[in-house]
C-alpha cells in the first residue's frame, strides 16, 4: 500500500551511463529522498546507474524512449520524434500508476516524459543543459527549426531549469531567459 502522506516524484534520466547528467540526476535523486520524497527514476535503457539510483533509495525501471535531436538526416529526426510521440502513452500508463505530485525531466532529450506528464496535468520541471549544433553542442534539427523546438520544449513543462544562461538562450530563446 503507498504512503499516501508521502510525496512523490517521478525522475526521468534518459542516461544510465556515467556522466554529467547522471551525476547530476543522482545528486537531485539524493536532494528529493532526504527532502522525504517518494523517487522513482525513470531511464531510457538499461546501465550502471540504475544501482546507484537504488543506493540512493529510488525505485527504478526503463521505459525506452529516443534522444529525439540527436544528430542525422530529416528522416532520422522524424522517425526519433514520431517514436517520442508513442512512448507517450507508455509514461501516461505509468504515470496512472505511481500518481506522482511531480514529474522531473533530467535532460531535453527526454521529450516523451515532459508529454505525458502535461496530459496528465502532473507537475513538469525539464532541466535542460544542452546546445544547439550550431554552438558546438550535440542536439540537431535537421529542417524544422530552433523555433518550433524552443516553442515545444516551452510548451511541455511548467518550470525550466537551465544549466546555464547559454543553455537557456538556446532552448528557451531570449524573451524568456
């Protein structure tokens, strides 16, 4: 039976490989368990992370979903973003499930989490610490344009967090950072 006096929060880590973001996904995981949360971390595959987020007292599990701007053709990005689209459904099933008061999205990448979460009228921060390819980051849009990405991530979550003001500029736009 859930402890219906105990908050939860649905983490969302595409990553289960060492780096930043997982680093920093644990260190938010830690924040919420000692805060008193309830912490259930979400990846996209499978990895050495998932034991860590345990460590921390997170529950875990994959959902897989697609970095959907990562680099390639206009037929890649359209495939990547038209999976996203129907791993909705998968996160709103289990979001229905774990009932979180909120949904933390620990990268841009993890569109179909911030999706889901908005249908659900769950909650949303999306903490985003990416670059545009044009800068020298790793997220590309092949043809539709920093526009419609800004406009969508905007759209998805109802806080942002950015890792830095050159991140914000670059996903948000100027107007809102």
């Amino acid at each position: 039976m859930k402890d219906v006096f105990r908050k939860r929060v649905v983490l969302v880590q595409f990553s289960s490989n060492y780096g930043g973001s997982t680093i920093s996904g644990i260190l938010i995981a830690r924040a919420f368990v000692r805060a008193g949360w309830e912490v259930h971390a979400i990846f996209a595959f499978a990895g050495p992370f998932e034991q860590r987020f345990a460590d921390e007292g997170c529950t875990t599990r994959v959902v897989p979903h697609r970095n959907w701007l990562r680099g390639g053709s206009a037929v890649r990005f359209l495939r990547n973003y038209w999976v996203e689209l129907k791993n909705v459904a998968e996160f709103r099933a289990l979001f229905r499930t774990i009932q979180p008061e909120l949904v933390y999205v620990n990268s841009v990448v993890s569109l179909a989490a911030s999706l889901a979460a908005k249908k659900e009228n769950i909650p949303t921060v999306w903490h985003l610490r990416e670059l545009f390819n044009d800068v020298g980051g790793e997220l590309a849009v092949p043809f539709l344009g920093k526009g419609w990405v800004r406009r969508l991530i905007v759209r998805s979550a109802d806080r942002h967090i950015c890792l830095s003001r050159q991140s914000g500029l670059q996903l948000l736009g100027p107007k809102l950072i």
